[in-house]
C-alpha cells in the first residue's frame, strides 16, 4: 500500500513484507478491498500477511494499518475468505464479505459487521447469493448492495439487525458505484438490448425505477437491427430449475432452420446474466440462433449451492 498527497508528490510506501494486499484466488491479482478510517489515520485492506502466502489458494483477511507507525494488525480471528471492508461513517464499524474457511468448490459471501478493533463479529444476510458494492448509508444504520439473481442485477438494503429489503427490481443488470447523503446512487444499467449506460437511482422511495442520463451508444444503436433475446427456465437433474436464453437473428423466421451456437461458461462459479452482450449479438447478425445457459445450482441460482456445485462439477457435462 501506499498513499500520495493529494496535492501530489512522492508516494510513500506504508506495507512491507514478503506479503501481497488484495485477496487472492490461486495467486492471481485482482482489485484490492480497502477503506480509510474517517479520521485519516488508519486504513483497512484485505489481504494474506503471511510467508507461505504464495501458497494460499484463496483465503484472505481483513488488516488494519496505522499510518504513523506502519504497525499491521488482523482483524478477522476465524480463517476464511474476507473481503471488501468498509468503514462506518462514525468510524466505530467495518463492513465486510466473505465466508469462513471450507473445502468446497465454491461458496457464497455474505456480508458481515465487526468493531473497528475486530470484535463483535456478526452475520447480517444470509441471502445464498454474491453481494457486492457494499456501501454504508450515511446514517449508518446499514447498507446498501447490489446482488445478481436469476440473471438479473438488483440493489438491496440490509439493516444493521440483518433485515434485508429489495429497493430495485427488473430484468436487467444494474450496478451500485456511490450512494450521497440523501440516498441517490448512481450507477449503470445494461439489459438485453442495450449496453450499460449511467444511470440515477433514489434510493429512498421504494420500489425505484432507476432514471438513464447518458446514452452513449444511441448513435450506434440507431443503425443497428439487434437480435431479439428470450429468457427460459427448465427443469433438470431432480427437477432442478434452470435459466437460459436464446438470441435469434434479426429478421427471424420462424419458418427457417437456423445453425446453433450453445456457448458454455467456464466455472461454473459464475453465471450469465441479462445484460448486453455484444459477442452473441455479433453471432446472431451472422445468422446464428444462440443458446447459452447457466448449470444447474450455478450461482445467482440456487439455494445451498456449495456443496452441491463441488459435485455438479464432476456430472454438468451429463447435463447439456
């Protein structure tokens, strides 16, 4: 880490140590998690402090750094995944994400509130999904996220007491960037049909219907003939339900045979979603009808997905 006057001039270099900030998975670089205290003199970062760290396939945990003395301290006692921390308004909290230590392929954060000195560690949602985004109100009295299910992207608020509302709904994907003192956010919002564009969302009336303020591809769009997208759902293996889609060609006849394309996803820890996709656009303006699905108890999917995507893992190819 280090940090720079606003004002410019020469960084100085606050971590040291055989050591990397930012959560890792299977030693790969990512975005670091890191917040300032509000008094300035502290900063809270993600990471693993340790020598062997090279060798740590993703656990990571959530450090404190006095910026004086360039003491490091752990906050996070329980090994596990923990990400993303964020500091209260009145300085007294940490949000963060994660999940404890475990062997299966794939788990689902959840967001979690400890004391700015680590104790008092508490789960607020236990929603089976991906929060991310976390941003405090700036009361204090909980916080807001954005949260993919079923392919769509919507905003949540969870209050300090792990009660958690949706304030946005629809079929599209949309991303929380900031949130001001009264509660209007911003953020871009993509679907189908069109790519992400910034977008107002106030936050304080409920259900909200996001308000678009650029159209930055609009010249784009109005010489283009897009391919018409169909969402679905299945059942498969034990009745389990899944989502797809189909992206017809422009033009489509239903009269005419078409050739398939069925794109697959690495993983699967991950998930397709609503939003724009120019590769599969492309392909259909190529006459291809697309089909793209996500495996059964894929994340954004399912309930108590871990355990059962370490063996889905070993079938979902008995499953396209």
């Amino acid at each position: 880490m280090f940090v720079v006057s606003a004002d410019g001039g020469a960084p100085q270099q606050i971590t040291s140590g055989d050591w990397s900030v930012g959560a890792r998975f299977d030693v790969l670089d990512g975005p670091v998690g890191w917040n300032w205290t509000p008094d300035g003199r502290s900063m809270v970062v993600e990471g693993m402090n340790d020598s062997s760290a090279d060798l740590n396939y993703r656990n990571a945990n959530i450090y404190i750094i006095a910026l004086a003395s360039r003491g490091v301290r752990r906050l996070t006692n329980q090994n596990g995944v923990w990400t993303s921390p964020n500091v209260s308004p009145d300085g007294r909290r940490i949000a963060f994400t994660g999940y404890p230590a475990t062997k299966a392929s794939y788990q689902a954060p959840e967001i979690y509130l400890m004391n700015l000195d680590g104790g008092g560690v508490q789960k607020l949602t236990s929603l089976e999904r991906d929060p991310t985004n976390t941003t405090w109100a700036a009361d204090g009295n909980g916080l807001y996220f954005q949260v993919d299910d079923h392919g769509t992207n919507n905003i949540g608020f969870v209050s300090l007491a792990g009660a958690v509302r949706e304030l946005t709904s629809g079929n599209h994907v949309l991303t929380l960037g900031s949130v001001s003192k009264t509660g209007v956010a911003v953020g871009t919002r993509s679907s189908y049909n069109s790519p992400p564009d910034i977008v107002r969302i106030d936050l304080r009336s409920k259900p909200t219907e996001p308000l678009q303020l650029t159209a930055v591809n609009a010249d784009m769009l109005t010489n283009i003939k897009l391919g018409s997208v169909e969402k679905f759902t299945y059942s498969s293996t034990g009745g389990e339900k899944v989502d797809g889609w189909i992206v017809k060609p422009p033009a489509f006849d239903p009269a005419r045979k078409y050739p398939l394309i069925m794109e697959i996803h690495g993983g699967p820890h991950g998930a397709y979603n609503s939003g724009f996709s120019f590769s599969f656009q492309n392909f259909a303006a190529n006459g291809f009808v697309v089909l793209y699905t996500n495996p059964a108890a894929a994340p954004a999917t399912a309930r108590n997905s871990a355990t059962r995507l370490s063996t889905l893992i070993l079938v979902s190819i008995t499953r396209i």
